[in-house]
C-alpha cells in the first residue's frame, strides 16, 4: 500500500490537482457558509465543469468541494443561528449561545479543529479500509449487492425526515423515474413514450441540479419582494478571541476522538449521512459530559462534537461508494455520477483496474484535509462579508449555474426541461415536508437494484430463496426489516404519546371550563 | 387543513400514478432484444421490475393517504400566504421564460437579463452592483467553458 501511495504521488503531485483542491475547497466554504446553498447543492451545480478535465483534477476538485462544504455549514450556523448545511443543525445548539457570549471566534477556531481531526480520521479510514473492503467485495454476488441496496434504501427513508410512508414514497418516485430509459437486461426502451431524448434515461444531473438547486431557489424566493430583506442581520457580531489554545483542545480530546469515530462509523454505512452522525455524537458527547445541563447554552463540546463526526463522514462515507457502487449519500452519489463520466466505474474492481488514480484520490483527500485547514483559518475573517451577499443577487446566480451547469453535460436543452420540471417537483415535495434525497438516492441505486436482483435470479435459476440462504444477503435482508419494524414501533408509539397529550389537553380545558 | 389537503391531493396522485403503470407497464415496454433461452427466461419479464415500483408507489400512497387523519406535524405549506405564493408564481415564470431564451438569445444575453430583471423585481435596489454582475458572471462562465473546458454554450440570436 505504501508503494502504491508513493507511485501515485507523482501523478497528484502537480500545481494543477493542488489548484483544483484549493479552489474547490474554498467554493467549498463559502457555499457551504451561505445558508440556503449547501455542499450538496454546490456539488450538483459544479460537477459538470469536472468532466471535461483530467479525473485527478475534477474529482479532488469536488472532494476539496465536499470538505470545504462541510465545514463552511458551521460557520452561518455559529454567526446567524441558521446551519449551512442539515449537517450542522447540532452545531447551532451551543455555537450560537457562545457568538450571543462574544465566543464566535473561540467557536469557530474549535469547529475547525474538531472538523480537522474528524475529518483526518475518516480519511485514513479511507486509505486503510477500502483497498482491504475491496478483496471483501469482490467475493459480493449479485444477491449480496441486491440486499445492500435494499438496506441503503431503507436507512436514506429511515434517516430522511419524520415519515417512513413518506420517505418510502419518496424513494418510490426516484424507483419510477429510473425506469426510463432501457432495460438493463435486455437492452430495449423502456418509458421512452417514442423521444430519443429519453433512451438514454433521464440525465442525473438535471434531477439534481433541479431538486436541490431549482428547488431551493424558489424556497427563497417565497421572502424576496420587500426591500431591504435577504440580508442576514450580522450587526453586533464580534468574532472575539479568534484563537483556541492548545491545552483547551487538549482537554476535550476525548469528546474529538469519540465524535470522529462515530462520524467515521456511521459514515461508512451506506445509506445514513453526516446529519445522524452529527446529532448521534452531539448526543453521546452530552450523556458523556461531567456538566451536561450546560450543553445548549454554549459548550464549547456540543461544537466540537457535531464538528468532528460530520467531518468524518466526508471520507467514511467514500468507502461504500468506492468499494460497492453504493453511495452513503446524495453527495457522494454526485461524486459517484463525476466518477462514472471520467470513466472510472466504482465497485469491487476499481481499485485493483486503476490503482494510481484511486491512491492517487486517496492522497487528494489527504491534500483536501490539510487545504480545508489552512483556508478554513486564512478566510475567518472573511465570513462576516460572505454572509452579507444579497440573497436576490446570490439566487440568480444560482439559477444561471444550474443552467449552465445542466446544458453542458450533454449540450442537451431538454436536460434543462428535466431540471425545470425536477425543481418544481422538488418545491412540492419540500413544501409537504417530503425528504427528497429518498428520491435521488433510489434513483441512482435503482438500476444496481434491479440488475442485481436480475442477475441474482439467473444465478439461481430462478429462485428467490437464495437471497436468504446467502449468509450477508440474509444478514443485510433480515437487517433491513428489523429497521423496517423499529421504525414502524417508534412511529406508533410518538402517535400514542401525541394522542395521549392531547386528550390530556382536553380533559384539562374541559376541567376549566366546568 | 389546505397543508392536509395537499398532502393528500399528492399521495392520490402518486396512487393513481402507480395503478396506471402497474396497467400500462407491458405496453410501453418491449419485449427482450436478446433473447436468451433458460437466461431471460428466470430473469423476470421486462415489465417485472416496472410493476414493482408501480405496487411500491401505490402501497407508499396508500399508507400516506389512510395516515392522514393521524397526523399532527406542521406543515411548511400552512405558513405560505398568498403573497408567498404568487413570488414563488412569479418565480417558476421566470425561469422558464430564462430558459426558454437561452436557445432564442443565447446563454449571456439571457443570463444577463436574468440576473437583472429577477434581482431587480426581489426588491435589490442597489443598479450598478447588478450590471456588474449581469456583465461578469454570465460572460466569465461564458469565457471558461468556451476556452477552459472547450464546451460549447448555446449563442442563440444574439450572444
């Protein structure tokens, strides 16, 4: 392994690859900064512009992206009490009590530390534990990678929004919209409705472009029109001691190292993303914690938690799509679809078929780590001006990038139509509180899906038995249905509890009025 | 109550979307181009695959539909008043009517006018802030995927 980091060095070791992390990187904090743009959102917009170019730099280009946008989620969720990104909801507990506190500074300096280490452990996860995976996955059937799938399914509808009926919906519209196109098996058009426009199926990038760029841009535009809003109100804030001591960092070192690891866990478990890790370490780093009633009101632990787990994640949660084909998340599916248009097609033969350029993304990561670090510091006292771009003007732009970005895929301006339609969608779903990376991430899987669970009945002349008689199909079957079932619980017994309060409420107003 | 309402209006949708393609998922998918005897044959029909989303989609709809009445979550469509509604009107108009120019006006001309017709009409009011952007951006993106990335963007009537 260390000779095949080395060799690979001399392909990544070039200004043009360390360019692409740094710009990338810093797309990738001031996007993920901006409330209302997310990394997911930038990932969709700017994956385009990666096909063009040398896989060594577009894909470290959008992985600097992905870091950068994690991070820069913490930044608006510590000055203006709204999260960058889902992900760092449970930064905004304690972070912005300490910006109230005059700590903004201190806060920052201890997300990025935290972000930092996470961040660090979820990419050594990624060098060690992938290339061991891979000799793992090889041996993987398709019944293996039918049940995988499957899991991953049920966790995205699991982990997305409140709803298990609505998240299964949601997963059911991404299933039907990747039917279009051609049978997998037998290679004829399926749902084509007669227009070549459709043969290659629908295009992933304008339904993403559209769900996550269209989408929120006409969320925002439900508040424009008066004039003088879209800025947010940073008057007062005072960034404080900009600096955290080592002996401070030291001191909480347990917490850190305890968030990294479950950042880099769950991370790795396909279908769940940085948002669970962030709440599940936030979450044990309060029942750990010596002063736990302190924990949203401005400990500096509820930061660095959720800081490192969700950094974490970003390199964890390459390896499934690495190994497997299987995306964690919607932005590695992104990662995944920039992937397979540079020609490199993720799975258990992708390491072993091009082993330079996947070490040679491996050190990219690393190279992103270190860059997240340096700009993530050089830029702190860049975010009170960031934070004041208008949003009128930000969103227009947005618009023109997610056209521009769309169009260039495949010069197509049906792909634009695609996206339209996929924004308004998109805004519907949102609106009746639907989670639409369901949707997305059953629609990338789907065609693994089927053709895994296709290929499966071939092998086994026919019989679906053989899912179950597999030891780690059954595993990730039986898994996925005990998830199914404790969902199900879970649901039924909040109902009772609501039902419960609310008779209570009447007995207490009936009571009163007597 | 009109949040419910379209929750519901949806998930019949979606219902009535899955029962049509479970009925019409043969038809508008053929038959094996390679067929393989004893391979295709346990393979599943072509329209297998496709009637299991559509008994995914109608069982998800169905759950949503019959759960209604047990839900208590808000839902963001209860806060939208018509004022929300009509930008976000405004809004779909206009980015169909940008999109639509892209291949009449090509893509900086109508990026430009964009840029500044949308920010305008949100209430930015600050003019030379938004020609600049409307000059730069549309023509810089322009300039990098004409020379950087050698893709071609649409140049329509005008440019």
């Amino acid at each position: 392994m260390i000779d095949d980091l080395l060799s690979a060095a001399s392909l990544v070791l070039g200004w043009q690859t360390f360019a692409a992390i740094v710009l990338g990187t810093v797309i990738g904090l001031v996007i993920g900064a901006i409330p209302g743009l997310t990394a997911t959102m930038g990932m969709a917009l700017l994956s385009p512009f990666t096909f063009f170019v040398e896989p060594l730099i577009g894909i470290p280009f959008l992985i600097g992206l992905y870091k950068g946008g994690t991070f820069g989620g913490s930044v608006s969720a510590i000055l203006i009490g709204t999260p960058g990104t889902a992900s760092n909801a449970a930064t905004l507990l304690d972070g912005y009590e300490m910006r109230k506190r005059g700590e903004a500074g201190k806060a920052l300096y201890g997300a990025l530390h935290a972000s930092l280490i996470g961040d660090m452990f979820g990419t050594l996860a990624l060098i060690f534990i992938a290339p061991l995976l891979a000799l793992i996955a090889i041996k993987f059937g398709p019944h293996e990678f039918f049940a995988l799938v499957v899991f991953s399914m049920t966790m995205v509808c699991y982990v997305s929004g409140n709803s298990l009926s609505k998240g299964v919906l949601a997963a059911s519209l991404g299933l039907f919209f990747a039917l279009v196109g051609s049978d997998p098996i037998g290679g004829t058009p399926r749902f084509t409705f007669g227009l070549n426009d459709l043969g290659g199926g629908i295009n992933v990038i304008a339904l993403v472009t559209g769900v996550f760029g269209i989408t929120e841009v006409l969320i925002q535009m439900e508040t424009f029109g008066r004039r003088g809003r879209g800025v947010p109100d940073l008057a007062g804030v005072v960034l404080g001691r900009a600096h955290i001591a080592l002996s401070t960092l030291i001191g909480h070192v347990r917490n850190i190292v305890r968030s990294s690891l479950i950042g880099t866990l769950i991370g790795a478990l396909p279908g769940i993303g940085a948002e669970t890790s962030s709440w599940v370490a936030y979450g044990l780093a309060k029942r750990a914690s010596k002063t736990p009633e302190r924990f949203g009101s401005g400990d500096l632990d509820g930061v660095l938690a959720p800081e490192a787990a969700n950094n974490a994640v970003c390199g964890a949660a390459m390896i499934p799509m690495l190994v497997f084909g299987i995306p964690g998340d919607i932005v590695t599916a992104i990662l995944m679809s920039a992937l397979i248009a540079q020609g490199l097609q993720p799975g258990p033969f992708l390491i072993s078929e091009h082993r330079d350029v996947i070490y040679g993304l491996f050190i990219a990561v690393l190279m992103a780590t270190v860059a997240l670090y340096v700009f993530g510091r050089l830029t702190m006292s860049w975010w009170v001006r960031i934070l004041s771009i208008p949003r009128p003007l930000l969103y227009s732009m947005v618009v023109v990038f997610c056209a521009v970005g769309t169009f260039s895929v495949q010069s197509s301006a049906f792909d634009l139509a695609v996206m339209f339609a996929f924004g308004i969608l998109g805004y519907v779903m949102r609106k009746l509180d639907m989670a639409v990376a369901p949707m997305v991430l059953a629609f990338v899987l789907s065609k693994i899906m089927e053709e895994s669970l296709r290929r499966g009945l071939v092998q086994s002349d026919g019989s679906f038995l053989d899912f179950f008689q597999r030891p780690i199909a059954a595993f990730f079957l039986v898994l996925t249905g005990l998830v199914l079932i404790s969902f199900a619980l879970v649901e039924w017994r909040k109902r009772e509890r609501n039902e419960g309060a609310s008779g209570e409420d009447h007995q207490r107003s009936a009571e009163e009025r007597e | 109550m009109q949040s419910r309402l379209g929750e519901g209006v949806f998930a019949a949708i979606v219902l009535a979307a899955g029962a049509t393609l479970y009925l019409i998922a043969p038809e508008f998918v053929r038959d094996w181009a390679f067929n393989i005897p004893g391979t295709t044959d346990v393979a599943l029909e072509p329209a297998f695959f496709p009637r299991l989303a559509a008994i995914i989609m109608a069982a998800a709809a169905l759950a949503v539909l019959l759960t209604l009445p047990l839900r208590r979550e808000v839902l963001p469509l209860s806060e939208l008043k018509f004022p929300n509604y009509l930008n976000v009107g405004l809004g779909i108009i206009g980015i169909l009517a940008y999109l639509m120019a892209i291949g009449l006006l090509g893509f900086v001309t109508s990026s430009a006018l964009f840029i500044i017709v949308a920010t305008w009409l949100s209430g930015y009011r600050r003019p030379m802030v938004i020609l600049a952007t409307a000059i730069l951006v549309p023509f810089t993106l322009r300039l990098v995927f004409r020379f950087g990335l050698h893709v071609g963007l649409p140049t329509g009537a005008l440019y």
